[in-house]
C-alpha cells in the first residue's frame, strides 16, 4: 500500500493534498497544495517555529506592516500628485503673469526709448536756440536793441525799473488797444518777457511811471484818458498776473506828466499836471495798496506841472522837477513834509524855453541834479544843485549837436556822475550822454540806437554795475525796445 501511494504522488499532485512531515519540537506540520500552489500548513492547533519563531505570525505581522507602508505610500503618492499639480498650476500662472509683465515692461521700455529719442530731439532744438540765445544775449550785452513787444503798436510813455536781480521791468502804453500794459523780463538779457495787459477800461494807460516794491512787485501810475483821470496799479506779484486798481484823482481832466516813486515804506507818491487848472499836483498814499490818498496842489502860480520828474529825500519828502508853461522856465519844488503840506519853489534857470522833458536824480547827499531840454537851444541841459533845496545850481549843455535832449531820463553813477538817456530829433535817433564828473563838465555822447526812427518815450535804469539800460519807442516799427550800454 504504501508503495502504491508513493507511485501516485507525483501525478496527482495538484489533484490531492500530499502530506509531508516537518520537523518540529512539538507537533509536526505539513507542505500542503492549494491550488496551484505550495503551501506551509500547521499542525492542528500548533504553529510553524523556526527559531523559536512563529513564522506565520511573523508573516502575517509583516504583511500588515508591508499594508501599511502601501496605504502610507499611496496617501504620500496623492499628496505628492496633488502637491505636483498645484506647483504646475502655480508655475502655469507664474509664467502667464512673468509673460504679462515682461510684455508689459517691453511696452514701457519701447515708450520709453521712444520717450528719449523725442526728448534727445527737443535738446537738440533747445541747444540750438540756446546757442541761438546765447549769441543774442552777447551782441545785446554789446549794444544791439532788442525788441520786447511787437504786438501792435506798443510803447509809448515807457517807464523803466530793474528788479533785485537785475531784471528789467517795463510799464507802457499800447496804442492799438489804448491800454496799460507791463513787460516783466526773464532775464537780466530779457530774452523773453511776460507781457500783461494791466488796465483795458477804456483809454487807458498814458504817461505811465513805474516803481518796484521791496518784493519786487510792480506799482504805475498812469492816465485814463476816457475820464480825464489819474490812476494807480498795483501788481499782486512779480509778474502782475492780478492788481488792484486805484482811482486817485477824478477833479477835472488829470493824471498828466505822472512820476511815481515809493516811500521807505512802500507807499506811493505820485506828482501829475492838472490840465483844467493848470497846476503841479501831488498824491501821497497811505498805505502800500493806496486804499486812500492825499492830494496836494503842489504849485499853482501860473500854469505849471509839465513834464513832473519826483524823487524822495531820505526822510520820504517829495521833491519835483517840472516846467513852468507861464514863464517857460525850469523849476523844483522841495516840500517840507512826507504829504507836502507846504513846500519851497524855485526857478532852477530864468532863460526863457528851457524846462521840458525834465527828469530829476537825487545825489548821495540827497542834492538835486535835473536833466532837460533847452527848447530855445535845442541843447541837452543838465542842472546840478549845491544843496538839498537847490539855491544854487551849475547848468552845463551836455549835447549841443543838432535838435537833442526831448524824452530824457536821468540816472546817477555810483560816484554821483549824471548818465541822460535822449532822442536826437535830428536824427531821429536815440543817444546816452555820460558824465566823466559830478557836475557833467565833460561827457561821452553815444548813438546807441539809429535804425528808423527812434529814441522816444526813453527810460533809464543803471545794473549794479553801472551798465546802462534804456527802453524806448520804435516809432518806425510801433515797437518796444530795449538797449543796453555799458559805460
């Protein structure tokens, strides 16, 4: 039998189970077949050791384990899928936002360089106009006039005044629109100018004269001509962009011959002719805006008061040069008092026909000196006084040359030598007279400007360091100019 049983084994082995002992201290366990397979079968109720060990529990606790691990790594595998999805994600939209603005910023360098290539167009042009400039502003420094308003017929009764940083700044009349305008320089060259129209009421803006306040801001008097009256502007700021305008004095036809000058305390003080009754007027102002005034009637012997020229003394009295129509003579009247409540008259020269075109200087020593035309002589005349109230004079005629000495506008040197911008009506020209001393004995006549006719309606201002500047009218042309000498 047992032989029978060997001999089957080997044929039948997937059909039955052949049982084969292990060995094992205790009880004995089997090489089983399942299926196809081999397997380790206990004994009843026992265990397979090997080492003491129990094997299928060994086994089983590893399989466990081996579960766990595969759990654990397909839960990391998820993480890992997720994890990896989202930093595509974040990578995706980091592109698309790094592609954006990439595209952006090429958007901004390409209008930037279109930018630059623009502004390296406009430094060009600006180079070329500086240079331009440059050359204008050399030949004006050399004596060549420039023009500063060509708008229209424009400057007449041009008065004259430089800032702190030597600025001109000049009042005129417009002919074309009959109004009050200023041109306030950029520069100590004025190549370029703002240019305001001050007062436009009616016919305005004759027999101007200009002042600057201490913050450089500019004060005119001048005449309204649609009323027969005196009025005063003054500019809110430098470039007098706004101003208040004063009605000063509406007694009868005035505000002719005007002369501003401004007190210590910025208020202004204005003489004038009064036509209707033929007399040398004075308004002082109370305040810098002149929000009332004083009115004098300065000088009323005779018909008096052309041709007003006013400057304060130290102590803010008027003294004013002017001519006396009666006796065609030059007089001064220097008051006693800031208001001018009283004052003393004096006939400067008793020849007959001197007098106009007066323009009045005071010393270092506060003593008069008076330049004006000889209209008998048709000379050039400058008067200087002694003292303060003018007792006695020198008269000397500075031109002599033809028919001079109309318009004339009066500054002093810093040694006290007069310096008399003038037309030649002969020539139809504008000249400078300077002084080589105080009292003029001698003088340098030169012919600053000559081209058509010009050389009216001059007002002279001096640099710091004695340049003279002059603004006057081109009367062939209707323009304002502008000449600079140096002395």
């Amino acid at each position: 039998f047992f032989f029978l049983v060997l001999m089957w084994v080997p044929i039948s082995i997937t059909l039955v189970a052949l049982v084969v002992p292990v060995a094992s201290r205790k009880k004995q366990g089997y090489v089983g077949v399942i299926g196809a397979n081999l397997h380790l079968l206990p004994p009843t109720n026992g265990s397979i050791l090997v080492g003491d060990q129990d094997l299928l529990a060994t086994i089983s606790t590893q399989q466990a384990t081996i579960s766990q691990q595969n759990s654990k790594i397909d839960i990391l595998t998820s993480k890992l899928s997720q994890q990896m999805s989202t930093m595509v994600s974040q990578h995706a939209s980091y592109v698309a936002n790094l592609t954006l603005q990439l595209a952006t910023e090429q958007e901004e360098l390409s209008a930037l360089q279109a930018t630059v290539l623009q502004q390296e167009a406009q430094l060009t042009i600006l180079q070329q106009n500086l240079a331009l400039q440059f050359e204008a502003d050399l030949l004006f420094v050399e004596g060549v006039p420039r023009v500063v308003d060509s708008d229209g017929s424009v400057g007449m009764y041009s008065s004259l005044a430089l800032t702190l940083s030597g600025f001109p700044v000049i009042s005129y009349h417009d002919s074309t629109n009959n109004s009050l305008k200023v041109a306030v320089c950029n520069n100590v060259f004025c190549s370029t100018a703002t240019l305001r129209i001050v007062d436009s009421v009616g016919q305005v803006g004759t027999d101007t004269s200009l002042a600057l306040t201490t913050n450089n801001y500019p004060v005119i008097s001048y005449r309204d001509m649609s009323f027969g009256r005196l009025k005063l502007a003054v500019c809110n700021d430098a470039t007098c962009s706004t101003s208040i305008i004063r009605i000063l004095d509406i007694n009868g036809d005035v505000g002719y011959s005007t002369s501003l000058a401004l007190s210590s305390a910025d208020h202004p003080v204005i003489s004038y002719y009064d036509l209707t009754n033929g007399d040398l007027k004075l308004a002082v102002c109370s305040d810098s805006s002149c929000s009332s005034s004083t009115l004098r009637v300065v000088d009323s012997d005779g018909n008096v008061g052309w041709y007003s020229s006013l400057a304060l003394s130290s102590d803010n009295y008027p003294i004013i040069a002017y001519y006396d129509s009666s006796n065609e003579v030059l007089k001064l009247s220097v008051c006693d008092d800031t208001s001018c409540f009283t004052s003393t008259q004096q006939a400067i020269e008793s020849v007959d026909m001197t007098g106009a075109s007066t323009s009045l200087a005071l010393t270092s020593s506060g003593n008069p000196v008076i330049a004006y035309h000889d209209s008998s002589s048709s000379n050039l005349k400058v008067a200087v006084c002694s003292d303060a109230a003018c007792s006695t004079s020198t008269i000397r005629s500075v031109d002599s040359v033809g028919d001079v000495g109309h318009y004339s506008a009066l500054s002093l040197l810093a040694n006290d030598s007069p310096i008399i911008s003038y037309r030649d009506n002969t020539n139809h020209a504008l000249k400078l007279a300077v002084c080589d001393d105080s009292t003029c004995f001698t003088s340098t006549i030169h012919t600053v400007d000559s081209q058509g006719d010009v050389g009216a309606y001059t007002s002279l201002a001096l640099t710091t360091n004695d340049d003279a500047l002059i603004s006057y009218l081109d009367l062939t042309n209707g323009d304002l100019k502008l000449a600079r000498v140096g002395v």
